[in-house]
C-alpha cells in the first residue's frame, strides 16, 4: 500500500487516546516496514516549560510523538502513556505526526505577544527521525522561527538534519542557531542492541563534521554514559577522541536515566544480554530512576579530565557569521531522546 493511497475514511484501528489529539488518518506504508503513522492535527505548536524546570529554555516544538530510533533507554518512553499506547513497543512503532505544526507555529509567532525567548527542538523525541524524511515538517519550522526572529537549538541523532543544513546556515545569519548532536556508543553491536533505529555512530561523527564544516559550533552529547557497558575509561576517551576529531567544538556526558516504563524496558534488555549485571543495576538504581551520587562523582571525576585532553569543555556558540550572546546549556535530563 503506498502512501497516497491511504483515505480518511479507512478502518485504521486508532487507539483510544488518539482521539485526544486531533487525530486524522492512520498511515501504513512498505517504506517504513512494522511503524504505523498517526497523522494528527495538532492545534498548538509551542510548549510552554514550567518554571520549576528551571531550564535555559522556556518554550519546545514536538513535531512528533514516538520515536522510530527505538532507544532502549529513551527517557520519553513514558510520554506514550497518555495517549493509551504503552512505552515499549508502542512508542518505537507508533508515531503521532503534527502534520499541520509548521503553520500553526507561523500562527503563534506572529501574536504580540511572542516575545522571541529561544525555543529547543529535541527536547522529547527527535525532529529529524526517519519519517521527517517522508513528512518534511522541519523546514517549514525552521523557516517560521528565523522568519519571526526567534532563537533556536536542536539537539538529534538524525543524519537527516544533513538535507537541512543550507536552510540552517541562512537561519543563523538571522538569529542565533544551536545544533548538538547525540552520540553515547562507539561499540556496533551494542549500538545495534540498544538504538536499533539510529543512524550509525560514524554516520553521526560525520553529521558533526558537516556541520562544523558549514561554520556551526557543535556540541555533542556523550548521553546516556549506560554504567558497565559504556562508562570504561577506554570506550570514553576513543569516543572523546573521535568526537573531536570531527570538528566537534565542546562535549557533555552524564549518566543514565531510567524514569518510569523506560527502566522496565531496559532492564527487560538488560536481563536477555546482560544477565550478570542485573543486581549491580539494582545496587546503583535502588527503586529510583537515578545512579547513587558516589557514582555521577565517580563518572564526573573520570570524564572531566578526558574533556579537557580533548579539548572539548569549551562552550559552543550558536552557528556561523553569528556572536549574540552564548545560552546556557540545556538541562541534560530534557535533552535526551531517543
């Protein structure tokens, strides 16, 4: 079945909390094998952070809901819930699209009352996953935010960003642009274990390289540090060292959250691949989501010295021909995505 042939009026087996969001069609397609699409017409397009985020940022654009990059340890894996689709299977396979978000954006840029605060994109699941290939709603909101004058970032593991970097460059003579990519695990098989539907490690080093070619200043997020399989003092200092070597300006690192249904579904994986490290993950998680702080001390104290032989700790400024002032960093535990 081919995409234009999908109608409005087909049996498309939506799920009950669909229709909470303005749903339209259900959308199948050989294209993207085992994913099934949820067209929806969103009615807003900016959301607003509450103020006990305490964030850089008080303003994010979602495109869609669900991420086909199938993270293991996806921390907006709960998200899903509220829309009646669970946070395992679901949130990988079933993708909410906002397919009217560029021009209700348009909308809300253009009211008085917008007042140009900087807006964050891929904060929850990635703008540039795979049917961003298919749907193309980025160009459409990159165009509408510099368009309006307003400041932006992007955080992604998408290659797809790539197709957009000409537009982003003009973006940024405009107003101040800020592209991070995220990049945790050189390793192929555990790669293949853990973010099945994420472009390959070396494919994003290479995203970094063209975006630093192009002028930007690229922050890459070394996240999640997964304890015992990624934490080694080897694996981190290679993936420093190609991180740099990419062009890449400045790096973060931070371990792993495990919020809600995410540690379930993680610990699910953890349990068929790594059975033995199953009671040192009950020892360092206990019933939280967090690692004990003797463990984020004993990874800052290990990845601290690592950033600085790279010379990665410096701050990142926005993107080429541009000096507004630098933001601050986003808060790690919203910039993770799957």
């Amino acid at each position: 079945m081919r995409w234009q042939n999908q109608t409005l009026d087909a049996d498309d087996g939506a799920l009950p909390g669909l229709s909470r969001a303005g749903f339209v069609r259900t959308v199948q397609t050989p294209e993207f094998e085992g994913i099934t699409f949820h067209e929806v017409l969103c009615k807003s397009a900016l959301n607003k952070m509450p103020e006990s985020s305490n964030l850089p940022f008080h303003w994010t654009i979602n495109p869609m809901r669900g991420c086909s990059h199938a993270c293991r340890y996806c921390f907006a894996r709960p998200t899903h819930e509220y829309l009646d689709l669970d946070a395992g299977r679901d949130f990988d396979a079933q993708i909410v699209v906002k397919t009217n978000i560029a021009a209700v954006l348009r909308k809300e840029l253009g009211r008085r009352s917008w007042h140009r605060e900087p807006v964050a994109l891929g904060t929850n699941t990635d703008p540039y996953q795979r049917a961003e290939g298919r749907y193309r709603l980025m160009p459409g909101i990159i165009r509408a935010l510099t368009d309006s004058g307003t400041p932006f970032s992007i955080l992604t593991k998408g290659t797809l960003l790539r197709r957009d970097l000409p537009l982003l460059t003009l973006a940024a003579r405009q107003v101040s642009v800020s592209v991070a990519v995220s990049i945790a695990i050189l390793d192929m098989e555990l790669h293949r274990g853990l973010e099945s539907g994420t472009p390959s490690p070396m494919a994003r080093l290479d995203l970094v390289r063209a975006l630093a070619d192009a002028g930007f200043e690229v922050n890459v997020m070394v996240a999640p540090v997964i304890p015992y399989l990624t934490d080694s003092r080897a694996h981190l200092d290679e993936l420093f060292g190609a991180i740099a070597a990419a062009g890449a300006a400045s790096a973060i690192a931070f371990p792993m959250h495990l919020r809600g249904a995410t540690r379930g579904w993680f610990l699910s994986w953890l349990a068929q691949e790594h059975p033995a490290l199953l009671r040192r993950y009950r020892q360092l998680y206990g019933r939280g989501a967090y690692v004990t702080p003797e463990y984020a001390s004993w990874l800052r104290e290990r990845v601290t010295p690592l950033l600085e032989r790279h010379s990665l700790t410096r701050v990142a400024s926005p993107g080429p021909e541009t000096r507004p002032r630098p933001e601050p960093a986003a808060d790690p535990q919203l910039s993770l995505f799957a």
